[in-house]
C-alpha cells in the first residue's frame, strides 16, 4: 500500500509537469501567432519562414508526373496520376535503400561523393520514367535554402547521411545533370519542396478549405498559406515552411530540459522534442526511471530498453496508452517479455500506462496550441472554415491522438470540429511533389 502511496505521489508530480492549463495554452497561442509575424518581418524569432514560392493547386491539375521522396535513408520514386479532384493515383512506385551491405553499396558515409549518390538517385528515377518525358517534383527533407519553386541550395545533412560536396550547390541542377548522364535528359525536375509543404499541397487540391498541412510523424512540422494580395490578385497566397518544430517559447519539464541537453542538437527543435515520435518514448522513459527508486519498480533497471537512453520508442508508447484492457494484460505482456519470470503488480503496470498518457496527451496539446497560433494569424475573427491536412504515422497510429489534438483545439482554442476538419493526406510527399511539378509546368507555359 505503502509503494501504492509513492507511485500516486510520483504521478501527480508528473501530472503537475505534463499537463497545460487552459491558460498555458492561450499563451503558446499567442506567441506562436507574434513568432510567425517576428520572422515574417525579418525580426528575431524562433521560427525560421521560409517562403516555398508556391501557391495554392486549383484543383484542376491533371497529368502523369514523377515524385521523388528523399527524406532519409530510404528513397521512394513514383510515377502519380493527378485527375483534377479526383483522388490522385499512384500508378508506380520504387522504394530503395541507399545502404545495401548484402548488395556491397553505401551511399550514405562521408567518403561517398555527392556526384555518386546523386547518379545513383538518377538511376532509380530512369528506372521508373522508362524513357518518358516527365516533370518531376522533389520532396527534399533536409536542410535548404530555396529561392524559387524549382531551385534550393543545399545546408546540410541529418545526423543518418554523411555525404560530402553537396554544400551550397542547387539540389535540382545536380539532378537534372545526373539525369541527363543516365540518358535520362526527358525527365526535368523543375519543382523541390519539403515533405510539409508537400503535405499541405496534397490537403489543398482535395480540399479547398486546407490552409495547413502537418507532419505529426518521427519529426513534427507544419506549413500554411500565408496570404501575399497584390493589386488584381486579393486571395492570392504562398506556402511557407516555419519549421514549427523550432518554436521554443515553451513551459519545461526537468525530463524535457533533460533530454534536450543529451540530445544531439541541444537547444533547437525544442517543440519538436516535446511532441513527435522520435522523442516521446525516451520522455516516458525517463519518467519511469526517476519514479522508479521512489516506487519501489527498481525492476526497470533489470529492462534495458527502460535503463539505456532511446531505449524505448513511440510504438511501446502506442502499445501502454492503447492497452484497455481490464488487467492491463498488454502492458503485461510486454514487461514479462522484457523481463521473464519477474511478475509486474496491477498498480505498476497503471503507473506505466498513466506515464504514457500524460507523455503523448501532452504533446497532442501542444500540437494542437501550434495549429491554434497558425489559426489566429490566418483567422483572427474566426469567420472561415479551414482544413488541416495531416501526415505521419504518430497522428495515424498513437491511440487517442488524433482526438486529443481535436479536444484540446475545441476545448482550449475555442475552435469547433465543425469549423476545422482534419484529413489524412496519404503518401503526401510523393503526391505534393506532383502538384508542385504540375503547379510548376502551368507557369513554365504560361510566361
């Protein structure tokens, strides 16, 4: 009873430290909303803003183009189908890693030349053109300075790829040139997007209510349609990429401010660390460590995933908070899994569940704070319908997280769901990279 007593006594701490008030909330709201005016005005701030030169699709693109998703190790190119409003089809698509040790070739190490990568790249993509002139769009994950829809210079890689002489140089120039190399000169790449934009272009030609589009995945990002009016043209706009997931004007928890300083990138992606995928099972980690001395669960130490650092991922997460059963059977199973022969109480496995719900309803919160700040600048009499298109296995697969945006908007942000309406953008990235293609051919024969 007494062990019962310090675990209550460690979840309410917790609590005390994972849970927004209706006040917090309207704060973030507000400075996320004056952050998006600050680096729109070239004014210190947390959010970067960077312009996508792109538009809103009319939703009337129509065409076969290719995409190119390369975001991380593993590179996809599909051939897509856009039919106006139709539903876009995806009539093929190649996935390829680009590490094989069983095939005897790593194009992700430091003494990999740009050139070789960027000719195997071209490889995959001839591939699926067949000798067909294309348009290509090329959803390009990492860091870039774009300066027109079709041109983005290169700033640097995540931690996974390591290649060298790409700095400064244009993404697409050194694609088109590996292209033509490879008899594939038919295929142009005349758009270069990130995977948020791409996701919000997606949103946009479904729905013409969409004016954000998120990646609620591994990594966390939102995009909007900033409007741009000019003489003739009043509901013209442009997507811009905030890199939300840098927003830090944000209450700290001790486990936050923790893994922030272990982390790879101390001091940035502070949203980020508090709310995508990559990041939540190491909170609930860290959690149930410091309980564990005060609880009487010394056990964790004997689990590995629970005493070393990223040992846990969001997918443990999804299975503790999606367990209801009576018993709490799955979170059971898990631990006599993780640890055989050693029985876990019904009160332990509660303590791990609640640590999980607090950890991932949190960040649902603080998505939904972000959506809110984005809203306001967009709508501040809230007079319009608007849509958010979503991508990312944490939105789609985390039990109760999608809802828990949903509530926290509704309840904190005083946003109906008859007002804002989420969708689910299915391949995003490979789809927003043809309608940036399409986008990008409709001005190419207009000028």
């Amino acid at each position: 009873m007494a062990e019962e007593c310090k675990m209550a006594d460690a979840l309410m701490e917790a609590w005390r430290e994972f849970t927004l008030s209706a006040e917090q909330f309207g704060r973030i709201v507000e400075d996320f909303a004056a952050s998006i005016e600050d680096g729109l005005s070239q004014r210190p701030s947390p959010l970067q803003m960077l312009p996508a030169y792109i538009g809103r699709p009319a939703g009337d693109e129509a065409g076969v183009y290719l995409s190119l998703d390369f975001g991380g190790t593993n590179l996809r190119v599909a051939e897509v189908e856009l039919a106006g409003k139709n539903k876009p089809s995806i009539r093929k698509l190649h996935r390829v890693s680009l590490k094989d040790a069983d095939a005897g070739y790593d194009y992700t190490g430091a003494d990999t030349n740009v050139r070789d990568l960027f000719a195997f790249i071209a490889r995959q993509v001839a591939a699926v053109a067949g000798g067909q002139e294309r348009l290509l769009g090329h959803s390009f994950s990492y860091a870039s300075r774009q300066t027109a829809l079709g041109r983005a210079s290169f700033l640097g890689w995540a931690k996974e790829i390591k290649v060298s002489g790409l700095a400064g140089q244009d993404i697409n120039d050194l694609l088109a040139e590996e292209l033509a190399r490879q008899q594939a000169a038919a295929v142009r790449p005349v758009a270069v997007l990130n995977d948020t934009t791409a996701t919000l272009l997606a949103a946009a030609y479904l729905c013409p209510d969409a004016d954000l589009g998120s990646v609620c995945g591994t990594g966390h990002n939102t995009a909007y349609y900033e409007p741009q009016s000019r003489y003739g043209e009043p509901d013209r706009v442009m997507a811009y990429n905030p890199e939300s997931g840098g927003f830090d004007r944000l209450s700290r928890s001790r486990f936050d401010e923790e893994l922030d300083r272990d982390s790879d990138s101390p001091g940035r992606q502070r949203l980020e660390k508090m709310v995508a995928g990559r990041y939540l099972g190491e909170l609930v980690r860290r959690i149930l460590q410091a309980g564990r001395g005060d609880c009487g669960m010394q056990f964790i130490d004997e689990i590995p995933c629970l005493s070393h650092p990223d040992g846990l991922s969001s997918v443990d997460v999804a299975w503790f908070v999606g367990d209801r059963s009576k018993e709490l059977e799955h979170i059971d199973a898990w631990l006599k899994e993780k640890l055989p022969g050693r029985p876990a109480s019904l009160a332990e496995r509660h303590f791990i569940k609640a640590v999980a719900e607090l950890v991932a309803e949190r960040a649902a919160t603080l998505v939904a704070a972000s959506y809110a700040g984005f809203l306001r600048r967009l709508d501040p009499q809230r007079r319009r319908r608007h849509a958010i298109g979503v991508n990312g296995s944490l939105y789609e697969k985390m039990p109760g997280f999608a809802e828990g945006i949903q509530a926290a908007l509704t309840r904190f942000g005083g946003w109906p769901a008859t007002q804002v309406e989420f969708l689910v953008v299915e391949e995003a990235p490979l789809v927003g990279a043809a309608i940036a293609a399409a986008i990008a051919g409709r001005e190419e024969a207009t000028r």
